[in-house]
C-alpha cells in the first residue's frame, strides 16, 4: 500500500484541512516541523519516513482566488525525488500542466509534477473523457454523499484514468475513518485501477481495513501530525 502525505496550501502556508471548511483553515502546528512553510512540512515528513510520493491541494487556485504555482515548482526542484500530484483547479491534464508553472512549457519539463483533476473543479454538465490521461490523476469528490462533479462522470467508469482518489471531503481531518463502503464500491466498479482513499484516516488499523478490500494506496495528514502512525507502522504498511 502507498501512503502519500498531503500538504494544503493557502495563504502561502500549508494549513490543517478540517472536513472540508476551507474558510477556517490556519497555518498549521505540527511537531514534524518548525513553522508552515511548505519546504518545512515536506521535509518534516520525510525525516519520518521515505515518502515517495506526496499530494499538494492548492486552495487558493481551486477556489480561484490566486495561486502556489511558484512555491509548488520550488518544490518539486528542490525534492527531486517526490511525485507531486498537484489539485490546482485544473479542468484537464493539459491546463493543469501549464498552470504549475510559468510560463507554461517550463512546466512540461518537471517530470515530478502530476495533475490532479479534482471534479469538484469540472463543470457540472461537462463529463471529460480522462481514460487515456496516463499521468493525471482523477480525484472524485464528495460532501457528505454527494457527488461534487459532472454526474455522468462518476456513473461512467469508462471515462476514468487509471488512478482515481475517493476524496471524502467531510471525513478530512476528522477521523471518522475512511469510507470503506464508498471505496469498495469503486474498486469493483473501475477493476485494474488503482483507488485512492482520502479523508478520515485514523491509525494503522484503518490501513489493513483498506488493504483487505484492495485499496491501492491512502492520502493522509492529520494522522501523520498527530503522531498515530509511528514509522515501523508505515514501514509494515508500505
């Protein structure tokens, strides 16, 4: 199983995501670092473990009011090493890949960047065809049980890539565990992909619960900062 840390960003920090509230999300305070500069957090997170891959959410470019496209190419130069799959509000894989850097074509150039297409970002009457988009990932987002996207795009597996992110936007940060039901779910209906959970991860028991129905892999945070996964836990688990 893959356990990919998350760092939200907004404001220029990177802040603690609580069920989706982005309005009253602050800078976090976290013992894996000093401060919440992104550098800072991400370093944090690898004195912990060998994390080789890491999901950044930039608020402020999904709710379209600015952007971390510089702090986010900073960075990926600066951790060679990591994927970065980046939700910027991007509507395709193309837009997301210019809009992490400028100018654009740079941006192709940083091959540890990966677009994140989040549906809440897609127009709702508009149901792209992501199957052939090997390097972006899909995040399917839901509020409580609704689904925040185009409907025909969660009722067409057809049109999935092959990497999907269960984004259960109520669970973020509140540790109500995953949702196992939901991720079952989309695990038979999209066999050959690999799922994604994010949102309510409590401990390494809820890491074996998703490992038993075929998760391929976990975003978390919370429970990184908090301390209720040690690193013999993720070591066991990765």
């Amino acid at each position: 199983m893959r356990i990919i840390p998350v760092i939200d960003l907004k404001g220029g920090h990177v802040v603690r995501a609580f069920r989706g509230e982005r309005a009253s999300y602050a800078p976090i305070v976290t013992p894996l670092a000093v401060g919440s500069a992104p550098e800072a957090i991400v370093a944090g997170f690898l004195r912990l473990f060998a994390f080789d891959t890491i999901y950044i959410a930039d608020l402020d470019a999904i709710e379209r009011c600015g952007d971390h496209s510089a702090a986010i190419e900073a960075l990926a130069r600066s951790f060679p090493q990591i994927g970065f799959w980046v939700d910027n509000g991007a509507e395709s894989e193309p837009e997301g890949s210019r809009s992490i850097a400028a100018p654009g074509p740079r941006a192709f150039r940083l091959a540890n960047l990966f677009p994140v297409i989040g549906s809440e970002s897609l127009a709702r009457n508009v149901a792209p065809d992501l199957s052939r988009e090997a390097r972006s990932i899909l995040s399917l987002d839901f509020r409580g049980d609704e689904f925040l996207g185009p409907p025909a795009l969660l009722d067409d597996p057809r049109l999935w890539p092959p990497r999907l992110i269960a984004m259960t936007l109520a669970r973020v940060g509140a540790f109500a565990g995953p949702d196992v039901a939901l991720l079952s779910s989309l695990a038979r209906r999209a066999p050959g992909r690999e799922i994604y959970a994010a949102g309510g991860l409590r401990d390494a028991r809820d890491l074996e619960a998703l490992q038993r129905i075929g998760v391929a892999g976990v975003l978390v945070a919370s429970a990184l900062h908090d301390g209720r996964l040690s690193a013999q836990e993720l070591r066991r688990a990765m």
